[in-house]
C-alpha cells in the first residue's frame, strides 16, 4: 500500500505521517529529508538550496525524481507537499491533503519554531513555492481533484487527525491495513 500525504506546514502532515507510518508498518519517506540530502550534495546550505530553485528547475525536478522513486516501494507513506499531484496516476496510491485554518498554521508553525518572523517566513515560502509549482507542473494551490481525501485539521487533535486518515485507508485497502505489533 502506497499513502502520498500532502499539506502546508502548519497542518501536521509531519506528526500524521510519522504515526501513520508506524502503525501501519510502513517505510517513512520524508520530502524534507530529500530536500536536505540534495543541499548536502551539492555542499549548500538549506537557505541557498531553498533560494536557488525558483532559478534552477533541475534542482526542484530532481527532488521530484527521487520522492516518485521512492514510490517505487510498494508499503511507503511518502509525505511530501507535491507528491499528491506528481506521482503517477496509473500506480495504486491513496492521496491525502491536511488542510488547516492559516491563524491556526501560524500558530502553529510560530510555537513550533519559536521564532517571531516564522509567519512571514512561512507566506513567503509558500508563495514562492506556488509560483514554482505552477511554472513547473501547472499545479494550482486550490485543486484539490487528485486527492481521495481531503481533511481539516484546524479543530482535531493529533489523535483524530491520524485515526480519520487510518478509517479512510482501511475503507480503500481493507485486506491490506493492519496495525503494526
């Protein structure tokens, strides 16, 4: 069983996943961390790698490559902004998206990285990531078409976010979904 789980920083699509991943005995694979190794690759900081890629298309497109790849594995939760829209239609997945009110991403986000600037950082990446999503993949923030569900974490706790989502697998792979030991 493939899940490709998406959403903005801020909706717990990290926390979802990691317990997700667990439970259903999955291999966890991380965007972030793809991101990371690429930046250590090319002996750059994150902060130049994440500047760099409205200029270099490659750099975003070899991201891609390798979280599609990583799909390759057949029992993988693939957290990822974009993988929901990218990875193949024609190979079996099932694509979630959080979503979550933007005060409460905000708040989120700002507890998390303890930082005053953390909201505007975080509107400023996401908008420069919508620019390259959208030159590179003609991806649009509000399409949500190719996700089977879709779900608003902005009033559930961690608990319900991860039980809804494991509820919604089980209904797509009932044969498949058994929670690890």
């Amino acid at each position: 069983m493939r899940i490709l789980l998406s959403g903005l920083s801020g909706t717990g699509s990290t926390t979802a996943a990691k317990r997700i991943a667990a439970d259903l005995d999955l291999r966890y694979v991380y965007g972030g961390q793809i991101f990371r190794c690429l930046a250590v690759e090319r002996g750059i900081s994150l902060e130049d790698l994440a500047e760099s890629l409205e200029r270099d298309q490659e750099a975003e497109r070899e991201i891609d490559r390798r979280l599609i790849e990583a799909g390759n594995d057949d029992q993988v939760l693939i957290e990822s902004r974009t993988i929901g829209w990218l990875f193949p239609r024609d190979i079996a997945a099932i694509r979630v998206w959080l979503t979550c009110e933007l005060q409460e991403r905000l708040r989120r986000v700002q507890a998390r990285e303890n930082h005053p600037r953390s909201a505007d950082n975080l509107l400023r990446r996401e908008a420069s990531d919508n620019r390259r999503y959208q030159a590179l993949y003609d991806i649009s923030e509000t399409d949500f078409s190719p996700f089977d569900l879709v779900l608003d974490t902005t009033t559930l706790s961690v608990e319900e976010v991860v039980g809804r989502i494991e509820s919604f697998v089980h209904t797509r792979v009932p044969n498949q979904v058994g929670l690890a030991t």
